[in-house]
C-alpha cells in the first residue's frame, strides 16, 4: 500500500512538472510581449483569461486553470516560437528574467472573490448549459466580484427603467446560478418562448411565486411566476454606472 501510494504521488508530482514548465514560459512571454494584454492580443486570446491562468485561478470544478494545448500553441505561433517551445525549460532565461518559483498564486486582492464574464440576456437563458468549459472570447470583459459566488456566475448589464430606483439603465449586477432563490431576492428568469431572459424582484406568498418590477409607474408590475417560467441565477451584487 506504501509502495503504491508513494507511486501515485509520483505521477502526479511528474504530471505537475509541464504545467510548472508552460507557467514559467509564460511569464517569459509576458515579459517579451512587454505586457499581458500586448502578449494576449498577439496570440489572439483573452487577457483576463491569461491572468486567471497567472493566478491559477480555480474551475468549477476546482482545479487551477492551465494552460492548454490550443492556448500553448496560440502562444508559440503569436509570439514566433518553434512549436514545442511551451514544453521546453528554458532555464538560463527563467534565470536572467528572475522566474524562480513564477507567483502563480498571487490572489486578487482581499475584496476580489473571482472575475465574472460579461454576457448578454439571450446567454443568460441558457448560460447552464454553456457555462461548461466557458472561456471568454478575446476582448471579452472579465470583471471582479467583491462577494462569494459560485464558479459559474456571471454579469449583466441592466436594461430599461422597471428596476427602477433601485436599478438604473447601465448598471451591472452579479448573478450566481446557484444561490437559492427565496422570497424578496432579485433574480434573472426565462420565461418559455421568449427569447431573452427578465430581471425582477421574487415575491413568495402563500405557496405562490411571482415577479415584481421596482418602478411603481411600470404596467404589470406584478405577474406570477408559472411552469413556463425558469429562473436563472440570483442577483448576489450590484455595481452602478458612474
């Protein structure tokens, strides 16, 4: 049972190794590119994405974030390396460029809890079925959430006045699939044969659901929540247009 332990820890100390190898590189890379943005934009690729790999920053399934064979390759062919050159320790220039250890788990920030991708509302209706394996686009905004939310949640810019004086035209809120939608909660739901996704505030009364628009001049303020209806994540923060 030792014997096999201690070889199971071996594997995966050995399977470590061309992670820690692409990581380092990758910092070479920055350093050449003079920037991570200027190092994403040559390799086509997303910055923030780049800097979640940096900080190996955790999946849903939590497992820091790597850099994978189509990222590796992005990178050779953006930045004219041979391929290969991602798998391949350079160690004099890890020297002359001080990566040692490479601070590959450098946090946030105590307020930063994780970037959330910015989507639109059409996304938002089916964002569990893509959230799987999701990477943001290049160009695409990542933006920082200041409270705990699950892996999967996501940001929306909100839309019209019926959220009103709450929520304004612009501002951003944080929805986290995964939160429990209970009574007096702001959520994001889908009704069927619709084709983009409704924000309002979740009313529960005497076994019943329904969704509430803030602006008390909005027509149909209140509508009750049916079979058609599927809420689709919960508000969990709010960030206003300045």
């Amino acid at each position: 049972m030792f014997i096999f332990v201690l070889n199971f820890c071996y594997i995966l100390y050995m399977m470590r190794i061309p992670e820690q190898i692409r990581l380092k590189n990758l910092e070479l890379l920055i350093v050449e590119a003079g920037t991570a943005a200027k190092l994403a934009e040559r390799a086509g690729t997303n910055s923030s994405y780049i800097s979640q790999v940096r900080r190996q920053m955790r999946t849903k399934k939590g497992t820091p974030r790597g850099i994978g064979d189509d990222l590796a390759e992005k990178l050779e062919r953006g930045m004219d390396k041979q391929e290969g050159w991602m798998d391949t320790p350079h160690r004099d220039e890890w020297d002359e460029s001080h990566i040692a250890g490479t601070e590959v788990n450098a946090h946030l920030g105590p307020d930063i809890r994780s970037l959330c991708p910015v989507i639109s509302w059409v996304q938002a209706g089916e964002w569990m079925e893509i959230a799987e394996g999701y990477q943001p686009q290049y160009g695409q905004e990542l933006l920082p959430c200041p409270v705990s939310c699950s892996n999967d949640s996501y940001v929306l810019r909100v839309r019209g006045i019926s959220m009103e004086p709450k929520f304004h035209d612009g501002d951003l809120i944080f929805v986290d699939p995964h939160a429990d939608a209970v009574h007096g909660k702001y959520v994001v739901v889908m009704i069927e044969d619709t084709a983009e996704a409704t924000f309002k505030q979740l009313i529960v009364e005497e076994g019943h659901q329904y969704l509430k628009a803030l602006n008390p001049e909005w027509p149909n303020r209140i509508i009750e929540v049916n079979q058609n209806a599927r809420i689709c994540g919960v508000v969990v923060f709010k960030g206003e247009m300045v």
